[in-house]
C-alpha cells in the first residue's frame, strides 16, 4: 500500500536539512588553509620574534581549486615562450629557495629582521619584518639578483612593531597566518 504524499512534511523536511547540508561548505576562518601545491616556503631569518608569521603559500580548497587551471597555463607558457629551460617554471622554485636563503645569510646584514621566502614560478615572495627602509632595498636588490629569479615581491613590515599581537598582525603588509585552534567543548565535532 501506498502512502499519501504530505508536501507539508516533505517541506518541513527540506527545510530542516538545507542548513545541514550547507553547513559544510560554508566558507570560515576555521576552514582548513593548507600550502596544496606544495610551493617552498621557509623561515629565512629569525631576528624579530614578535614578527607574525604569514599565510604564504597556504590557501583553502576552493582557492586552490580557483587557481589550478591558471598555475598550470603559467607554469608552461614560460617554456613554451622560450623563457625558461624546464618545462615548467614552478619546477625552479625548489632550487631558488634555498640559494635566496643562502644569499640572506651569507650577506650578514639581515640578523635583525625575520623573513619567510616563498617560492612560485620563479618569483620569490619576502614576507616579514626588517628593522630599516635601506634593509629593504637591499634585500630586495640581493634576492633580484640570484640567477633564475624572475621577479621579487616584498611584503615587509619596516620598524619597530605594536606591543600587541594584535596590533602586530594588523599592521603587516601580508595577511598573518592563523592557526587552526583546537576544537573547544563547544564548538567540537559530535560523536
């Protein structure tokens, strides 16, 4: 035997289940923020503690998925224009990392500042804190000069940072990284 249809349970139903069902891919601060492609990303230096970490290369699922297509169509035009000797330009990241790293060090002008290096199709991203304007410049003028480097992009904070965490992360010229914190007994997952 065949139960009657109700459209008003069925809407009720409906209803109860479309917040559930989007729950789950609505968009958070919490969401889950990871370096998907795998792009070099390291501390350089370590002079300057109250300098907050960036979000560098780590991004959320949907971004990463927004930015695949045009990674993969940049990565190759390089080779393809002749520009580059390997076939794909985010392929010279891993070998760019560590000689910028190595040029910051070997300077040894740079023990007061503290800087991540993030590498992306031959382009290096500087990130962080430097105590001077001229370390800048200089900075900038070292990492332009490594062989392979196709661009420099420098976020860096110049000066002495706020006394609060708060404030420090609010002024960087770089998005600060947040942690994902740990579930709290009200916001954790059900059993």
């Amino acid at each position: 035997m065949r139960r009657p249809f109700r459209p008003a349970l069925a809407a009720a139903c409906a209803l109860l289940a479309w917040p559930l069902a989007h729950a789950a891919t609505a968009p958070s601060d919490e969401e889950d923020r990871r370096n998907w492609f795998d792009d070099p990303f390291v501390l350089a230096t370590h002079g300057i503690a109250a300098c907050p970490e960036p979000e560098g290369p780590r991004m959320t699922a949907a971004e990463r998925d927004a930015q695949a297509h045009s990674r993969v169509e940049r990565g190759t035009s390089c080779f393809a224009s002749g520009r580059c000797r390997l076939p794909n330009a985010y392929l010279y990241d891993r070998e760019i990392v560590p000689r910028v790293v190595k040029a910051i060090e070997a300077a040894g002008t740079f023990g007061d500042t503290r800087l991540w290096i993030t590498g992306q199709r031959r382009w290096v991203f500087v990130e962080g804190c430097v105590a001077t304007a001229a370390q800048a410049t200089e900075l900038e003028r070292l990492v332009r000069g490594i062989d392979d480097v196709e661009q420099v992009v420098p976020a860096l904070h110049v000066g002495p940072l706020p006394a609060s965490p708060q404030a420090a992360a609010a002024a960087m010229p770089y998005r600060p990284h947040r942690p994902a914190s740990p579930p709290s007994p009200s916001n954790a997952p059900p059993r």
